[in-house]
C-alpha cells in the first residue's frame, strides 16, 4: 500500500476512533435515541438526493435498518451514555470475535484453531476490562456495548447478503428507514427532546455533523475505494487501530482513566482482533466496517 494511501486509512481509523468522544459530546446535549435520529435525518438528506432506490434491495436493507436503528445504535448510545469513551471503544470490538463466530454458524465457515484462540482472547480483554473496580456500577451500561456489538454482527452478515448497492446507496437508504425507528423509541422512553434542540450549542451540533458527515460520508468516502484498490489483507489490519485511537482520544480528551486493567484488557482483546482479522473469510470482511 502506498505512503498515501496508507495514511489515508489511518484518517478513516482515526475518525472512527474519535467517533467515540464526539458521541459523549453529543450525548451530553441530547438524549441517545433523539441525537442518532438527528444522526440518520442528516445523512438521508445528504446522500439520498444523489442515490436512486435500490428497488431489488429494498427489503434487506429495510430488515437491516431494524438491527441497527432498533437494536444497534440504540444500544450502543445508551450504553456509551453511561461509561467512559476509552473503555467503550474497546469494548465496541467484541463485533470483531462475535462476527467471526456468525460466520462459522451461518455460513459453515471453518472456525479453526488460530480464530478460536483469538476470539477466546478478545473476551478475555473485554472480561478483563469489566473486572475494573471503577466499573462495578456501570456494568449495565457495558454488556449494552457488547449487545450493540452482537447486534452488528448480524448486520455485518445481512451486509454481505445485500448485493449490487454501493457503500453510499446502502448508508442512506438504512438510514432514511432507521430515523422513523428512532424517533419513534424517542418518544416513547426520552424526554426533553425540544428543550435539547432550543439549548443546543454548537458543540452539540457539531457532533451531530461530525456523526453524519465526518464519519458517514467522509470516512466512508476515503475508505471504499481502499478496499476497492487493495487486498482484504491489507486493508482490514487497520481496523486494529480503531480502539487504539478511541482510546487515546478518550484519555487526552476527556481524561478518562488509563489503568493497567484497561491496558492489558486492550492488549488481550487488539491482539485477538488481530488474529480473527488476519484469519477472517474475504466475502464477510468486505463488508464489515466500524459500527460507530
């Protein structure tokens, strides 16, 4: 890979990993559900006046905004709404071991005994992790990550069964099926979703902008034509950086805690990543991507 485009990668990584701080930010201003609705209205408008209907995807795509708008996000910024950005962004990467082991049950996949170590290892870094004292109250809020990270998997498998759409067409489709879904699990569990409009600051809506057009459409934007260019096995390694970058964002920024725990739960469950990456089926990892 070339100097370039290497460090292009490494922008997209970055920006995933950053995702994390800038979702605390947001969430400081507006309620989880509200501000991924506000999310996905963005990047509907943004990109469906450019992507006509994939009519012969319809359905899947409509079945995939269900996994992610109900189950995924919602989770996933509930549970970051109550734990730091640093341990979450680790924590986010059980999507890694959970999609593996989708696949070896799903699409009789050959699991061997390289992945199997790698995936026993990444949740043995995220049960590391969960044993930190500091956690012992927001322990609802972290296996509502590795839930988002289940639910992500399955919308990694749903991925690869929709063919012929591009990221993008793909990207604002779910997302124009997802916001309905979201306002509505808004009203019924979230209050103060004016009040957060009219209060909002600029912070507030930068991270919604940042969400929507920073991760969504620019990341996206540099990083599908990576994959288009180079190998799975040149492009998937970056992934491993992703929680490295969450997790400095989260210390430098937010002064999160840096324990030895987080530490050595991180080490156990990057270098797990590594090996179900390195040994990861080419068609499933193609379609996976941060689920920030």
């Amino acid at each position: 890979m070339s100097l370039r485009d290497s460090l292009l990668a490494l922008l997209v990584m970055a920006t995933w990993g950053l995702n994390f701080v800038v979702a605390k930010w947001g969430l400081a201003e507006f309620p989880p559900l509200f501000i991924m609705a506000l999310r996905f209205i963005a990047v509907a408008a943004l990109i469906l006046p450019f992507k006509r209907i994939p009519w012969s995807a319809v359905r899947p795509i409509a079945i995939l905004s269900v996994t992610l708008g109900t189950v995924h996000f919602p989770l996933m910024f509930t549970g970051l709404n109550g734990i730091d950005a640093a341990t979450a962004s680790l924590a986010a990467q059980a999507q890694v071991p959970f999609s593996s082991l989708l696949a070896a049950l799903i699409f009789k996949d050959k699991l061997g005994w390289r992945r199997a170590i790698g995936m026993a290892a990444a949740f043995a870094g995220v049960a590391v992790i969960a044993g930190e004292p500091r956690l012992s109250g927001s322990l609802v809020p972290l296996f509502m990550i590795l839930g988002a990270s289940f639910a992500f998997a399955v919308a990694s498998i749903q991925m690869k069964m929709i063919v012929g759409v591009d990221g993008f067409a793909l990207n604002g489709w779910m997302a124009l099926f997802a916001a309905p879904q979201l306002l509505l699990l808004s009203f019924l569990f979230e209050e103060g979703q004016m009040a957060a409009l009219t209060d909002a600051t600029l912070w507030g809506w930068g991270a919604i902008a940042y969400m929507a057009v920073g991760v969504t459409i620019g990341a996206y934007g540099m990083w599908y034509p990576l994959l288009r260019k180079y190998s799975v096995n040149q492009t998937m390694p970056f992934l491993l950086t992703v929680p490295v970058f969450g997790v400095l964002a989260g210390v430098l920024l937010m002064d999160d805690p840096f324990t030895l725990r987080l530490v050595l739960g991180g080490l156990l469950t990057v270098g797990g990543m590594a090996v179900i990456v390195k040994r990861r089926p080419t068609a499933l990892a193609e379609k996976v991507t941060n689920p920030t």
